[in-house]
C-alpha cells in the first residue's frame, strides 16, 4: 500500500505541475508583458464639450435626439400616475433613450453647480472611447470604431444580444431593451447619419447655451483648458453648435469649475470632455484609471493565444501523451487488477 | 490473455466494462424533474414571446443574471468532470480511475450541451448566433469570442468521445446499414486526438471565462478583479469537475445500490486537496501581493462573501488530505458539497455578487428566471438518468472482481 501511495502522490504532483505549467507559464509572461498598447486618438476625430455649468436643464437635447434617431418618449413606471405617455420623462439613458439629462441634487438646492445645498445637471450619453471595451468583447464585431472619425457605432444586424458590451461599458452606455421580444442594443452614435449630411449632432444643435459642443477632439480639449484658466465670474463667450462655426456665442460668467477635464484621460481617453462644477464622481462619472480594461483583456488573450502557439504546443504533448495511454491500454491484458498497475 | 477479452468489440479501447444499469425510466422523482421542465419551459416561452424584460430581473446595471452564471458559468464547471477525468486518467496515465471516465463525461455532455441551450435563451438576438461562425464578423481580440467557439467544439468533441457508448448498444443491422463500423474502426483509431482536444478545449475556455472578467475593472470588487483569474478559473473548474466525479460515484452508488468505489475516490481526494491547496496559494498570494488582503476583512458585503467562499475553499482539504477522514463516505461527502459550493461561489462573486455598476443599480432574480434555470438542470438530471439507464455508461458488475473495494 505504501508503494501506492508513493506512486499516487507522485501521480497527484505531476498532475498538478503539469496543469500549472500548462497555463502559469503564458500567464506569468503575461503579467509580465502587462497590457497591450494603447490605442490613440484618430486623425480627426470629433467630439463633444459638455459644460455642465452652462446646462439650464432644459433637456431640448434629450427631445432632439429622441426625433434623430427616431426613438420612442419613454414613461417610467414610477411616474405613470400622473404621465400618461403624453411627454418624454426617461428617468436614464436606456433602450429607448440614448442621451439624457440628469439632475444632482443635495440638501436645500438653493445653489447651481454646488456640491453642498446645491444642484447640478449632467448629460448620459456614449463618451466615444479611444480605446472602447464595447468593442474588446464584442464577439461579432458589432460595434465599430470609425478609423477618421472616431464615432463607436453599432451594427444591429450582426449583433447576437449577448450583452457583453453593457456589462463591460465602463460609463454603462450601451443599453438593451429587455422589454421587447426582438430587443436591441442602443447606444448614442453621435448622430453619424446627420454628419453624413454636414450636419450637426442633435443635441449640440439644439442646445441653447452651447453646454452641449460639437468640435475636433483636439479643439475642444484646448477649449475646455481656456475655460479652466479663465477667472470665475469673468465674462465669456461660449460658442454654440459647433466650436469654430459662425453662430452667435453665448456671454455668461465663467463657472466655479473643479480643475479636472472629465473624459480626457478616464479609460485611456474618450472623445467626450466634461466640465463641472461639483466632483464629477458625484454626477455619476465613474472614477478611472488612464488605461483601458480592453488593454489589460486583450494583452492577456495576446500572450496567450499569440499567434496560437500556445494553444498548439500544448495540444501537440496532449495527443502524444494521449496516444500513449491509449497505446498502453490497448495493448494490455484488462483483467488485470489494479494493484498489479500501479507497482507496476 | 488479451483473446479472451472482446476488447475488439469494444470501439474505445479504454472504456469496456460498462453496461446499461436498466430498470424502469419513468419513475415518481423522474416525473417530478418532467412537472419542472413543463414549468421552466413555460417562462422559456414567455421570455420569447415577450422578451426577457417579461421573466427575467435582469437590467442594464446588470445585464448578465443567472442564466448565465448559474447554467453557463458555473454549470460548465460542473460539466468539467470529463475534462478533469480525461486530464488525470489518458494525459498523466492514471487507468486506475477509468470506471469513473465514462460517467464523468456523460456529466460533461449535459453539463455542456444544456449549457448551450442556455446561451440560446439569454441570447438577446438569438436568430444572429450563427454569425459567431461567419469568419467575417469573427472578432478575435474577443474573449467571448474564443469562449463561444472554444464551447461549441468542445461540446462537439464531448458527444464524440461519449459515442462510443451509443455505438456499443446500436443494432448491428442499422451499424451495417450507415456504415457504422467503419466509423467505429476511425474513432477507435484516432480517439485519443479527441482526448486531447478534449483536454486543451476546457483549458482554453475556462481560464477564458475568468478572462472574461479583466474587462470589468473598477466595477469589480478589488477581492476578485486580478490579472490572475484565467488561472483561478481554471483551477476552480478542474477542482469542481473532479468535486462532480465524485458526488456523482457517491449518489449513483448509493442510489443504484452498486458496489462502492471509495478506494478510488480516497485516492482521488488527495488530486482535489492538491488543487485547492493550489488555488489558495494563488488566491491569497495575489491578494498580497497587490496589498488588498486587508479588504478581506472589512466585514462589508464583499468582505463576508470572500470569507465565506475562502472556508468553502479551506474546509475540505482537511478532510480530502488524510486518508483516514476520506474513507468516511458522509465526511467524503461533505468536502465535496462544500468544494463544488466553493467554486460555484468564487464564480458567482466574480461575475454578479461582486460586481457594482453604480448608480444603484441592483440585482436578485426573479422566480421566472430561477424557474428556468432549474428546468434546464432538471432536463439535465433526466436526460443523464436516461443514458446511463440505456446506454454503456456505469461500470459493469461483472467488472467488479478486479478492483480494489
């Protein structure tokens, strides 16, 4: 019995060394190699400023996107006593609605744009990700990246619904709409079919404070950095629609902003950039590191799957350890017990 | 010696020995397992006719509930009896545990196949699955892209490798009509390339479903998020899947009332401490070294559920490493609940418990949705009670007289 057992448990440690070098070596190379690059910015990719110091709340955006694109006015369950379908009072971004104006409130609200007894709007939609985990998980290709512009989209026909994107959106943009048999995703795709036609994105087009603008990434970054450097209260003249267009600009004083540009970095970068004048954490904008998820996920299938050597090496000294086990009991006598196999 | 045994008969070399326990199938628990297939089978409908919104508690903070963590997630792990069994017995040699192979990957098939189904039903645009197959649409930077097609062919390999059993019980005159024998000769000549595709399958998409979750980032708890979850996945499921072979042996035996296998599953114990002892090591040790074990003992929510899933882990190696607490079958018994409860509740941390979108967003599943998962695992238990009833699958009685008890 002892013989066994020595043989068993030198059985047991190969099974265990072998199993470990099967995958701890790729993966320790993996931590290692950490994630992959990170993708940047395209060539010229367009995107939004939203202030929210700026933002009146009057949610003219969240009507003009809903006709674009053609969406439904949503009801909440919540609010149906007293709304019988008449208006539009998405309460969030989500199947039916891609973009949507949220409300900060604290104490007695007496105060815009401050964190105690103040209040704050905040607009939800796609931030547009230079590095987007939507389409890291995406196992069809349903969402894309356009390589000029930027603009994540998202391809109904190929998609399966799986989901993967909703989990995985770290501003949880993508929505699916659970509600209906032949659900889909929606997501805000920056309006690209009114760019198309040279014409502006809905929400920075209706906007009337210019809260919401449209512009060149690179634009609107040294924008939102001049209105960090501007004096609070000092008048200026924020442009409407899009950045460096012939509308008429809106003279307001500068807002107490918090000196972060959200969406510059967050995710490894986004096409969007917030101002705000309470934390943006407080908004609802998640507090993120520089890099994307979708780096660290794909650096690690990368090391591992490269150039599926791996994957092959390891198969190879399974079908011939395979071949010899099968070899071995072919050949010899079943009946055998199997205390004569084991001292064998 | 070898003439006297009709081992050419038999088209896997491996696996003779093993006969159809008989008996009747339609029995009272049978019909029970069928009253609540009927009833999952009704919100099944519901949720296509309807849409998922109508069964399900899923939302847009949580858009993965528990089809997906109970019937893929951790139903896969406990589908990966075959995987763990084939690992030990054809890859490391060990012919001492083949009685336990043939069951274990009937476990697997199920386990796997019903798996599938239950993508189909969570799918939310079901009708394009097959695009996962159009090479065009086929994004490979995708973890659920190598998980999906890494599942769909192992579950094919599974049913290959489980043949065998159907074509011992076939009728020679319908072999003959189809031209099975040929195909018997090819299986039985190259079987042992399914074996190993068999083993390198689960390998890739289990550590892949702890892969999965790297994209999770912040929105994952700090106990779970770590560059190390494709090895823990991976661990888990082996420990599981060897968790199920023995549950398995244990409930069949005592249920069929056949002849004890505890010698072979004492042994097979010390395989599982192993793991466990393993998975520890990488869990803590990573814990550490990314200086967060002190999140373990917050006492919050994420705080309870590490410690209570850590002494799910812990409990049983006492019991599995020493020999003499494995022979009691009700302590054998036991540490495997509490392994397979281990890692069914790692995984559902990982992919739901510990997961926070924010914004409030919150998430407990409706009786629909539970109701059809249960019907899915019922389907499981009554199909697996049908094979083994007909088919080749449980070791032989007149196997008995060699093997150690």
């Amino acid at each position: 019995m002892d013989a066994n057992r020595r043989q068993f448990l030198r059985g047991a440690a190969g099974a265990l060394a072998t199993t470990a070098a099967a995958v701890a070596a790729p993966v320790s190379e993996a931590v290692a190699f950490g994630p992959r690059e990170p993708k940047t910015l395209p060539p010229k990719a367009v995107g939004m400023l939203y202030d929210s110091t700026l933002c009146v709340g009057c949610k003219a955006c969240v009507s003009a996107c809903k006709e674009a694109n053609g969406m439904p006015a949503e009801q909440p369950a919540s609010l149906a006593l007293w709304n019988e379908g008449t208006w539009d009072a998405a309460e969030d971004i989500s199947g039916k609605t891609l973009n949507v104006i949220r409300v900060y409130q604290n104490g007695t609200m007496v105060e815009k744009d401050r964190e105690q007894d103040g209040y704050a709007f905040v607009k939800r939609h796609c931030l547009h990700c230079v590095d987007p985990s939507c389409i890291s998980v995406c196992p069809v290709s349903a969402m894309q990246k356009n390589p000029v512009t930027g603009i994540v989209t998202h391809n109904p026909d190929a998609c399966i619904g799986c989901r993967y994107c909703v989990y995985g959106c770290p501003f949880n943009v993508p929505q699916y709409q659970f509600d209906e048999p032949f659900g889909r995703i929606s997501k805000c795709q920056f309006c690209n079919h009114l760019q198309a036609q040279g014409k502006l994105p809905a929400c920075c087009d209706v906007c009337p404070t210019g809260a919401s603008l449209f512009g060149l990434v690179e634009d609107l970054q040294a924008e939102a950095e001049r209105r960090l450097a501007a004096k609070p209260g000092e008048t200026y003249t924020f442009p409407r629609g899009k950045l460096g267009g012939d509308r008429v600009g809106h003279e307001a004083p500068v807002g107490e902003y918090q000196p972060h540009i959200y969406g510059e970095k967050e995710s490894g970068g986004t096409q969007v950039r917030y101002l705000t004048g309470v934390p943006h954490e407080k908004l609802g904008l998640p507090e993120l590191p520089d890099h994307s998820y979708a780096a660290v996920s794909e650096g690690m299938q990368h090391t591992l799957y490269k150039g599926m050597i791996a994957p092959l090496a390891l198969l190879g000294g399974l079908v011939v350890l395979a071949r010899r086990s099968a070899k071995a009991y072919r050949d010899e006598d079943p009946t055998r017990t199997d205390d004569e196999e084991d001292s064998r | 010696m070898s003439v006297l045994h009709p081992v050419a008969e038999s088209p896997d070399p491996v696996l003779e020995n093993h006969q159809p326990l008989g008996g009747r199938i339609v029995t009272k628990p049978f019909m029970l397992l069928g009253l609540l297939v009927l009833i999952g089978g009704y919100f099944i409908l519901r949720r296509f006719l309807f849409g998922m919104g109508d069964v399900s508690h899923m939302s847009n903070g949580y858009p993965i509930g528990t089809w997906v963590v109970l019937d893929v997630v951790i139903g896969t792990a406990f589908g990966c009896g075959g995987f763990a069994m084939a690992l030990l017995v054809y890859i490391l040699n060990r012919n001492v545990y083949h009685p336990l192979i043939r069951p274990a990957l009937l476990g697997g098939v199920f386990g796997y196949t019903l798996a599938g189904l239950a993508v189909m039903i969570d799918l939310g645009r079901y009708w394009n699955a097959f695009n996962l197959l159009m090479p065009w649409y086929a994004q490979i930077n995708s973890v659920i892209f190598e998980v999906a097609l890494c599942v769909m062919a192992y579950i094919t390999v599974l049913w290959i490798e489980f043949w065998p059993a159907f074509l011992e019980r076939m009728p020679s005159a319908i072999k003959k009509r189809f031209n099975l024998d040929k195909f018997q000769v090819f299986l039985r000549r190259y079987m042992y390339v399914f074996i190993a595709l068999g083993v390198l399958l689960p390998t890739m998409h289990q550590s892949s479903l702890g892969s999965v979750l790297l994209i999770m980032g912040s929105k994952l708890s700090p106990l779970w998020y770590t560059q190390w979850l494709p090895l823990l996945f991976l661990i888990s499921a082996l420990a599981m899947g060897y968790g199920v072979v023995m549950l398995e042996a244990t409930l069949v035996q005592r249920s069929f009332k056949l002849p004890s296998e505890a010698a072979l599953l004492t042994k097979l114990s010390r395989v599982v401490a192993g793991l466990l002892v393993l998975f520890l090591i990488v869990r803590i040790g990573d814990l550490l070294a990314r200086g967060q074990l002190g999140l373990a003992f917050n006492f919050d929510r994420y705080s309870i559920l590490f410690l209570i899933e850590t002494a799910l882990f812990a409990a049983p190696i006492a019991i599995l490493a020493s020999q003499r607490r494995c022979a009691n079958t009700r302590l054998r018994f036991l540490a495997t609940i509490s392994l397979l409860a281990a890692g069914s509740l790692y995984r559902m941390n990982g992919y739901l418990l510990a997961v926070n979108p924010g914004n409030g967003w919150t998430y407990f599943p409706s009786a629909p949705e539970l109701m059809i998962t249960v019907g899915v695992v019922c389907l499981e238990i009554m199909l697996y009670l049908i094979f083994i009833k007909t088919l080749p699958v449980l070791p032989g009685r007149t196997a008995k007289a060699g093997r150690p008890s």
